[in-house]
C-alpha cells in the first residue's frame, strides 16, 4: 500500500524500550475503534514491525486516541480526571504488556494462514508503483480484510447481543460488593457489552452512583484491549496460546492498576 516495509523499520526503533513506547504514543495520531485494529496491526507485523510494538499500539489505539478522549471528557461532564486516568492506566498496561512480550516471544505469533492470505499481495510492491495502483492495492487488501476477519466481527457482535440480552444486569451488581469484585464485574461487563471505544464512556458514566473509579477506569480500559468481538478476531489472526497469554497479562495488569486509583 503506502507504506512499505523500509518505511516501517526505519520509524520503529531497534531498542524493544523504546519501540514499545514509540508504539504507544503512535495510537493517539492514528484513531482505530477495537473492531478495526486486529487486522490493522496484522498488517503491520507482516511488514516488519516487532510483535512487541504491534500489540502495543493494538492496546492504546482504541483508547488513547483523540476522538476517545474527548468523548471521555463530554461523557464524565466536562472533567479531566477520568480522561487522564483511563488514558494513563492505558499507557501504562500497553508499556508494561508489550516489554514483557518483547522477552517471552519470538516472531510475529501469527496463524499461517494469516500470513499467507496477506503474503499473497506484497511481492509485486515496488517503489515505481503510481497512486492509482498503490489505491488499487489499498481497495484489494481492504477487502481480503473483511472477508478474512469481518465474519469473526459479526459473529462477535451477535454472541456479545446475546449476552447482553440474558446476562441480568442486577446480577453484577450484587457480586460487585468489593473493590476487586467490583473491578471484576465492570471487566466482564465490558468483554460481554462489547461497545466501542467511542462511545464506552456514555455507558461507564451511568454506573458512576454505583461502581467505584477504580472499576469504572477498569470497564474503560479493559473493554477496548478485550471484548467478545476483537477476541474472535484475534483468534483468527494470533497463535491461541499467544492470546490467552496475552489476555492474561491485560486483565492483571488491568487489575492492579484499578485498584491503585
């Protein structure tokens, strides 16, 4: 497409530090809701990138970025302080997964199959190619994506609507009596609801009588880097262990990091 994979290594530095932290902050310049970023950042893995880096900027892209604050802001009437503990719990998780990552794996973790579906179209990349063949490019490969990952999306969204549908509310509720339940609770809520990172804050703001900060930052935090839908899709593009370990280590830190606030 429009970015090549020289481009790509030369702006991601070699230093897995500093790579991850580049990664981080790259998710505020590049607004990317949760339901699109798997295959976004499948891409990029094709093209180079570390695995560390990738997931660090899948799990702050959906957050951190500017659309998702400013909802955050106008949702918490007009106030800073949920903005800046959501985007920074978020950076900090992002950091903290992506470090441990760049040590516990190597290579890109991805399904065979996924890298043969994109491999397909890179070999005839060439620095001489026009812009109406570069958008030709674009317009094939954004197809291949829906196609390849899209099913995984809708099949999300109606296991995550029927859910909502059967899973009572009131329930929750009642479990979340303490400060680490409560957390818990607002995590499940947020895999099963499975809402965009958009719009997430004008639901977490509903529960601001009920929930504590912690829990709320929590729902906020966790469902963007979790829920039903990008699960799936995860599965379709990662390795299943990579996942649940994956998974694993942004629930903990996810956490700890609630109760902290």
């Amino acid at each position: 497409m429009f970015v090549s994979e020289e481009m790509i290594a030369r702006v991601i530095p070699k230093n897995r530090f500093l790579a991850v932290l580049y990664a981080t902050i790259l998710g505020a310049f590049f607004p990317a809701c949760e339901c699109g970023i798997v295959p976004i950042v499948r891409r990029l893995l094709l093209k180079g990138v570390p695995l560390h880096a990738g997931i660090a900027f899948m799990l702050t892209g959906p957050i951190i970025n500017p659309i998702v604050l400013f909802s955050t802001y106008i949702a918490f009437g007009n106030q800073w302080d949920m903005v800046l503990y959501r985007s920074g719990l978020a950076f900090i998780v992002a950091m903290t997964v992506g470090i441990i990552l760049s040590y516990q794996f190597k290579g890109n973790q991805l399904l065979e199959k996924g890298k043969m579906n994109t491999h397909h179209h890179h070999h005839h990349h060439s620095k001489g190619q026009s812009f109406k063949s570069k958008f030709a490019d674009m317009l094939r490969h954004a197809v291949d994506e829906f196609f390849s990952v899209g099913k995984y999306l809708i099949l999300g969204a109606f296991i995550a609507a029927t859910m909502q549908t059967y899973l009572k509310t009131s329930t929750l509720l009642d479990i979340g009596q303490t400060d680490i339940t409560s957390s818990l609770v607002m995590m499940v809520l947020a895999f099963v609801m499975s809402l965009c990172s958009e719009a997430d804050a004008f639901i977490a703001s509903s529960f601001s009588s009920t929930f504590s900060v912690g829990s709320i930052v929590a729902f906020l935090v966790f469902g963007p880097m979790v829920d039903i839908k990008n699960t799936l899709m995860m599965l379709s593009v990662f390795n299943k262990r990579f996942i649940f370990i994956l998974i694993g280590y942004i629930a903990l830190f996810v956490l700890v990091g609630s109760l902290l606030i």
